[in-house]
C-alpha cells in the first residue's frame, strides 16, 4: 500500500499537467499515452483495449479523474511489482508536469536539483490530494538541507517564514517549494555548487535511502590486496563502486537479519579495519580514521537491526511518526473543541433555563404584588362597608329605639342585619387567614429562588474548575514543546562538538601531512648526495683500487707504484695523457 500511495502522488502530478483547463478532466487520446508510459517504466504489459473497454460507454470527449481511477487501479497498479526503476518512473511523470508547471525565471538551481525536489516534495507531503507540504515537513525538509549544505540553521528566519506562511494557507504545493530553495531564501552565503550538493545528499537519503557513503579500501577474495572503494549503504544491501560518480559497480553485500560487523585489530599495515559476516561470505574493509569506522558499524549494526525487526529505513520510520503525532495531535484539537461545544451548549442551555426560572420568579412575583393589591383593594372596601354599615347601624338602631314599642318587625331585621354583619366579620377573618397562606407561599417562592441561585453558583464553580483542568492541560503541553526544544538544543551542540573535533582532526592530517613532504625532501636530497658520490668514486675508481695478488711475471713500476694498475688501465691512461696534451698544442 506504502509503493500505491507513492506511486499515485507522482501520477497525480501526470494528470493534472494533463488538464490544462482545470476542470478535472483529460482527453481519452492523452490517457492513452500516459497509461502507455506508465506501463513502460513500470514494466506491465500494457493492454490498449482494456482502456477501449473500460470507457466503452463515452464518447471520444474528455475523459474525467475519478473514471480513469478505476482502470488505473485494475490493470496498471494491482499489477505493478517492485522491480523496476523508481527514478525513471518519477522521471517520466516529471517530465510531463515540469514543461506546464515550473518557472525558472529566478531559480538558481538546475533542473536536475528541481526534479530532486520535486521528488522530496512527494515523500513529505501529506496523503491528500491536492498534494501540499505542511509546515513541520518544512522546516524538517530545510533544516536538513542546511546541514547537508554545512551551514547553521537560523531559527528565527524559518520563523518570520512561518508567520507569513500561516497569513496565508500553513503549506506549499511543489511548485512552491522548489521557488523558495531555488530563490536562495534559506540558502544565503552558499554558492549554486553547494546547494546542489546540498539537494543531492538530502536527495539519496530520502527518496534513494542511502544510510550512509564514502571511501574505505576493501581486501579482495582472490588477490586479497586492498583495493579503494566508494560504499553505498542501503537499508538491505551495502553496494561498492570504482569511484563516487557510482558509473562502475563493483558488487554488493546482501544484508539481513543474521549478519553481524565487528571491529578488527590492525593487521597487515591497515588500520580501523571492521569485518562485516553475512551468510554467504565474509568483508574485510579498512576505514581511513576511528571516527568513521565507528560511525559505519554503528550505521550496519542498525540496519541489520530493522531487517531483524521488520522496519523501515529510520526516515521512513520518522515520517510515519510525526505523521501519526499531526493525527494525534488533530483528533485531540478535535476532541477538544467538541468539548468546548458541548460544555458551550450546556452552558448555553443552563443560561437559557435560568432566564426561564428568572421570568417565572417575576411572574410569580408580580401575580403575588397583584394578588396583594386586590386583597388591600377588597381589605379596604369591606372596612369602608363596614363603616358605612356601622354608620347606618346607628341610624337604625336610633330610629328602631324611637319605634321599638311599636315595630317589634323591625326589630327582627335587625337582629337579621346584625347575624349578617357576624357573618361578615367570619368572612373577614377568612380573608385576612387567605392573606396570611399568601405571604407563607410568597416566602415559599423566595426560598424556591434562594435555591435555585445557590444551584447556578455551583454549575459556575464547576464551569471554572473545568476551564482550569483545561489551563492545567494546556501548560502541560507548554512544557513538552520546552522538553523537546532543551533536546534540540543539546542535539544541536553535540553536533556543533563534532565538527569542532572533526576539524581539529583535519588539522592534525594536514600537519602529518607536512611532516611527511618534509621527509620525502630529505630523503631525495639523500638520494641525490648519495648519487653524486658514487659518481666521484667511479671516477676515481684507480685510487682506492683493491691491491690484489698480481702474476708471478715482472711488475710494471709506474709513478704511483709497483702493480698499481693492470696494462689495459695503464693503456688507457697513457691515452688520456696523450689526448691532454696534444690539446694546448692544437690550441696554439
């Protein structure tokens, strides 16, 4: 599924180079010859007709995405294997969206460089379509970059970057990434050769997964002499070429589970020597200092170690993961304002309960003051009857004591009036006990509210408790950013450690170096002094000539002594006396 997903990111770009008016859609004709090339570099039978057949039903009209889909999927990548050549296949599909897509007006990169980044773009950018680079992928994507390209990483330009970035859209499309590497924004103070060194390391670690590569010597099976090699360390194989330029290749050492390296003693003249064991045979390479001989067991020992386990390169590996943490962190944003939402609702309902609650209370409050003016109103009027009645009560009682003798009738309706007012005052007492039930139900009400106040303070208590769980959470999350940052910062400052000794290493070459011209000096002026004295003893051979026996005949006595020379020396010395002086003579 991982080969899919690569794959259909490149053919993506393919086919939307092909829909020139944007509208999602290519011509049948077109289909045709990029479902041609598809199967060329990718090495599948390519079957025309299935293409005739599959869009038997449409006219020779454009031809859309989501229908070409189905074919792509049936009969070119359900049959795709990974046997052929990754670069040509990405090459292919460059080709085809660089020509519409890529303005090289202020690049200062060669096409070449801004295929690579092109290249990296696919690996990095996220599996939505259409294909952008998130900010982390970035950053990650240009901070190595700068490390491949042996410069330091400026936190706060990549920053200044980010701010205008997020203004914008937070990612970029290829096109745009390779405008921003080939302007030189993030490359200044390095010239073009740099930064394209620069892409191609980045380049073969990403997309080629090369683990590791440089020069060691290698002792041979046959001749066992050591011989100079450039290695290539893959996740699964390590490959070893006549030179860097990797045009002759000389073999590979097939990894897997079960092979070791380990270090060697120095022996036969070499130094830092390892020895890597696979099944088959066994390697003897010889590093040019302990630094690197440590760092390649280190890198063979943990490829073998993810062969053994069933993992993938450690980039590939650290791609998923920070993949996996955006999605992490993604569903907990989610998960957080979904939180937010319901605890807003909630609120929002509590709010809207407690408004009802609030205009029920008046309600229930101004039917109480109403209730209580009636009852003063019909209070007042029974008193002012009262009164009236008391008043006329007199009246009567006057009139009924000036004719009590005589209206004995009257006396009885008085007596009725007076049962009546009895029961007037019964029902004024029932009024006055109604008043007093009111004000127990209006006290009723009020603790009612009481209540139901104290109720709203404590869901506010809990709100705040919540929102400060919230705060606590938050902060915790503060300070794992400021962890991983102290762990960049020593990351950063070993590294910084290293090529300080790295340097004072190169110094320490260059002054063995020196040594060693100054003693190749003295040893040709030896040669030449020891050359010229052997040219004077020739010369004078006869004077330091060995005094052997001579013949037992009569000894020639010369100048310089009985037997000093034999009579071929003494001839030719004679000769030589001659010749110098016969010279003056010719002279004058």
């Amino acid at each position: 599924m991982a080969l899919r997903d690569e794959l259909l990111k490149s053919i993506w770009h393919a086919f939307t180079a092909l829909d020139v008016d944007k509208s999602g859609k290519v011509s049948k004709s077109q289909l045709k010859v990029l479902s041609h090339n598809l199967c060329t570099v990718m090495k599948i039978p390519h079957d025309p007709v299935a293409l005739e057949e599959h869009f038997k039903d449409d006219d020779e009209g454009p031809v859309s995405n989501q229908g070409y889909m189905p074919y792509l999927n049936k009969f070119i990548l359900d049959k795709v294997k990974d046997n052929f050549d990754r670069q040509d296949f990405n090459r292919m599909c460059w080709t085809l969206c660089a020509r519409k897509n890529l303005d090289r007006t202020h690049l200062l990169i060669s096409n070449d460089d801004a295929f690579k980044i092109w290249c990296i773009f696919n690996f990095l950018s996220e599996d939505r379509y259409p294909l952008t680079m998130v900010t982390e992928e970035i950053e990650y994507f240009l901070r190595k970059l700068t490390e491949a390209m042996g410069g330091s990483w400026v936190e706060e330009r990549f920053e200044d970057y980010k701010l205008e970035l997020n203004a914008k859209q937070q990612s970029l499309n290829a096109w745009e990434l390779i405008s921003l590497v080939g302007s030189g924004h993030f490359s200044k103070g390095m010239d073009r050769q740099t930064l394209s060194m620069g892409i191609n390391d980045v380049y073969q670690e990403l997309i080629m997964d090369v683990l590791k590569q440089g020069y060691m010597m290698k002792k041979g099976h046959k001749r066992k002499n050591w011989t100079e090699r450039w290695f290539l360390l893959k996740p699964n194989s390590i490959s070893y070429y006549v030179g860097e330029d990797l045009a002759e290749k000389k073999g590979d050492i097939l990894l897997d589970g079960n092979c070791c390296v380990e270090s060697l003693p120095d022996k036969e003249g070499k130094k830092c020597l390892l020895f890597i064991k696979c099944a088959q045979k066994s390697f003897e390479i010889s590093a040019s200092d302990k630094k690197r001989k440590q760092e390649w067991i280190q890198a063979i020992q943990t490829c073998v170690s993810l062969l053994r386990l069933g993992r993938p390169a450690p980039h590939r590996e650290a791609r998923q993961k920070r993949r996996e943490q955006r999605l992490k962190q993604q569903a907990e944003q989610e998960e957080l304002e979904l939180r937010m939402r319901e605890l807003q609702t909630a609120n929002e309902t509590k709010q809207q309960e407690l408004e009802a609650m609030r205009k029920a209370l008046e309600e229930a409050a101004a039917n109480a003051a109403e209730e209580e003016r009636r009852r003063l109103q019909t209070q007042t009027e029974l008193q002012d009857r009262y009164r009236t009645d008391l008043e006329r009560e007199k009246m009567v009682r006057q009139q009924m004591e000036e004719q009590v003798a005589q209206k004995s009738t009257e006396l009885e309706q008085y007596l009725q009036r007076v049962r009546e007012l009895e029961d007037m005052y019964r029902r004024l007492e029932d009024a006055l006990e109604d008043e007093r039930h009111a004000r127990q139900d209006e006290e009723t009400v009020r603790k009612l509210q009481a209540r139901l106040l104290e109720e709203e303070a404590t869901k506010r208590v809990e709100l705040e408790q919540i929102h400060l769980r919230q705060q606590r959470a938050i902060s915790e999350t503060e300070a794992e950013k400021q962890e991983l940052e102290k762990e960049r910062l020593a990351k950063e400052s070993a590294l910084q450690a290293a090529m300080k000794q790295l340097e004072q290493l190169e110094s320490e070459r260059q002054g063995a170096l020196e040594q060693y011209q100054t003693v190749m000096k003295k040893l040709e002026d030896a040669t030449n002094n020891t050359r010229t004295w052997k040219h004077k003893v020739a010369h004078h051979e006869g004077l330091i000539r060995l005094i052997q026996p001579g013949s037992k005949g009569n000894q020639m006595i010369t100048n310089w002594g009985p037997a000093a020379f034999s009579e071929a020396e003494l001839s030719l010395r004679e000769k030589e006396w001659q010749d110098r002086k016969n010279q003056p003579a010719q002279a004058q």
